[in-house]
C-alpha cells in the first residue's frame, strides 16, 4: 500500500517537473493562442539585442491604471535580419 503511496507521489512530481513550464505559462509554444486585439511587439535594443512581447490592451481602459510588464522566458536567439521599420511604444494619457 504505502509503496503505491510512493509511485503515484514520484509520478505526479515527474509530471509537474516535465510540464512546469505549460503549467506556469500556458500560453507559450511556438504558436500562442492569444486574444484577437493582442498586438506582437519586437523592439531592436540599442547593442543588437532583441526583445520580444505581446501587447494586450485594456477592455475598459482606466486613467491612471498601472502598466504590466510580463517577461515569460529568456531563450538565447539570434537576431533577425536588420529591417529599415522600428516599432514606437507609447503609454496612452
């Protein structure tokens, strides 16, 4: 009995340890399924570094409401070709 105990316990740590990423961050992969007014955002940083994100806005925007930053991940990735566009972020006032 207590050796079940112990199966299903290792099991479901193996588990969790496995897919602790899907688990915290279900919406990572290759392909997210994100809502259809998020907009992707890639900004260049000075030193070629690339910073990636999504931008969901507010259904009801407040004034003054706080601004949330989420950084799911740090994978190493190369940076894409130089294009001649940039991407501008401005808070809302």
């Amino acid at each position: 009995m207590i050796l079940t105990i112990i199966f299903v316990y290792a099991a479901v740590v193996a588990l969790a340890f496995v897919f602790q990423t899907k688990l915290i961050f279900p919406g990572t992969g290759p392909d997210p399924v994100l809502p259809h007014m998020a907009q992707q955002l890639t900004i260049e940083a000075p030193g070629g570094a690339v910073l990636k994100g999504v931008l969901i806005p507010a259904s009801h925007p407040a004034p003054n409401a706080p601004l949330i930053l989420s950084f799911p991940a740090t994978r190493p990735t190369p940076p894409p070709p130089r294009s001649t566009s940039t991407t501008s972020i401005r808070r809302p006032t």
